[in-house]
C-alpha cells in the first residue's frame, strides 16, 4: 500500500501558484519524498525529490516538515501544460520500489 | 538526458497470442527497471523489479509464469504476456534507475506501452 495520503482534486488559476499537499506521517529516516506527475496517457514525468531539507528546481519547490509527516510541492505559476495527476511517493527501498498512492489531479483554468 | 524508451507504443493483439514490450535505457546504464501496469482512470501498480542478469522480482498477485521479464543488459528489459487475453488489456509502463546514481531512488519512465486484446 502507498504509504502517502494525498487530496484527490485541486483546482488552480493559470499564472497562480499551486500548492500540493502531501501527508507521509509514517515515513522512516531513510526515505527520500518524491514528486511526479503523470499527463494524460503518457509515462510519469519527475519533477523534484528531498530528505529534509527544502529542494528547488526549474520545476517547483518541495518544503518537507521539520517532523518530515508531510510535504508541499509547489509550482510558482502554473500554466495549462501543468494540468495532470501528481504523485506523491516516499522510498528507500532498497530496491528503489515505488508504491503510487492515487494522486491529486490537478486542472490549471485560464 | 536520462531517457527511457517503449517499443511499441500500442499493440491490439487476438487473445491467445504472445505480446512483448521493450523497454531501453537511451543514454544511461541501469541495472534495475521496474514494470507497471494502469488500467483506466486508475494509479500504476507495481508488477515487478527486473534486475540485470538475475531473475525479476515479482509483486504479489502477479503471475510471472503469463508476464515473463528478461533484463539481459544494462539498457534493456522486456516484458512478455503471454496468451493475452482481453483482462490484459492496460497501459504498460517501465521505468528505469540510473546505476550511476546509486545514492537515490528516482525512476525514470517510459511513455507507456497501450496493449488492447480482443
């Protein structure tokens, strides 16, 4: 079983920011949080990973908790390319296994 | 870079029939590749772990005799059904870790492989 829980829709306004929230209360010292999302059809695409600290990219922001129990990716101005299911994902496996939880669709509205 | 390949990307085969799946690599090496499956408006389910020059690991509930996974190099996996029938029918998915980065986990996906059975 995914071991994220995460809002099953989100609406947001093209140009705005989206702010995607993610609950991992059980994660362990050793798991990375990971962000994908997934486009209609097509193969997930990566988008950001953290420990603990807060990570940035051309993509988005992840803040992780200080307690780590939960993360936040945002995108800082979504556009309508940004339309998609985005999935939150906790691993250390050492096989590197992901287990997709059912994700947060999200429509970007002009 | 870090890019994964999927050949075909949609297949309609007659149930009974074999189907295989490709799965590549295209400018790094990886020693592990995983296959998912996706039924409509559904998540990816983890079917199996497919390790280079060993036997696939296999999630619980997947029969390994019906999808047969060969990992015979550092850039290649495929994923084989056998007598496909029309339960088979879903969108196929593979990704790939970067042996050169053996610190993290993240996966790299292929664009999916749609399998229809009639």
């Amino acid at each position: 079983d995914a071991k994220t829980t995460q809002p099953p829709s989100m609406d947001c306004a093209e140009g705005r920011a989206a702010n995607l929230p993610c609950n991992h209360s059980t994660i362990s010292g050793n798991e990375y949080v990971y962000w994908y999302r997934q486009i209609h059809s097509q193969g997930p695409q990566y988008i950001i990973h953290g420990l603990k600290n807060n990570e940035t990219n051309e993509m988005a922001s992840l803040i992780i908790t200080e307690d780590r129990k939960s993360s936040t990716l945002i995108l800082p101005h979504a556009t309508l390319r940004d339309t998609a299911v985005y999935y939150c994902i906790v691993s250390a496996d050492s096989w590197g296994k992901f287990q997709f939880g059912a994700g947060t669709q999200v429509v970007v509205t002009p | 870079g870090a890019v994964v390949s999927q050949h075909p990307s949609r297949v309609i085969c007659k149930s009974g029939t074999s189907v295989k799946i490709e799965c590549r690599s295209l400018d790094f090496q990886a020693t592990t590749m995983f296959w998912y499956r996706q039924f409509p408006k559904q998540s990816l389910m983890l079917m199996a772990t497919s390790n280079e020059g060993s036997k696939a690991t296999y999630e619980q509930g997947v029969e390994k005799d019906k999808f047969l996974i060969n990992h015979a190099s550092l850039t290649l996996s495929t994923l084989t059904v056998t007598s496909a029938h029309p339960e088979d029918s879903s969108f196929y998915i593979c990704s790939a870790r970067d042996a050169g980065r053996t610190l993290y986990n993240e996966q790299f996906f292929g664009p999916g492989t749609r399998l229809t059975v009639l």
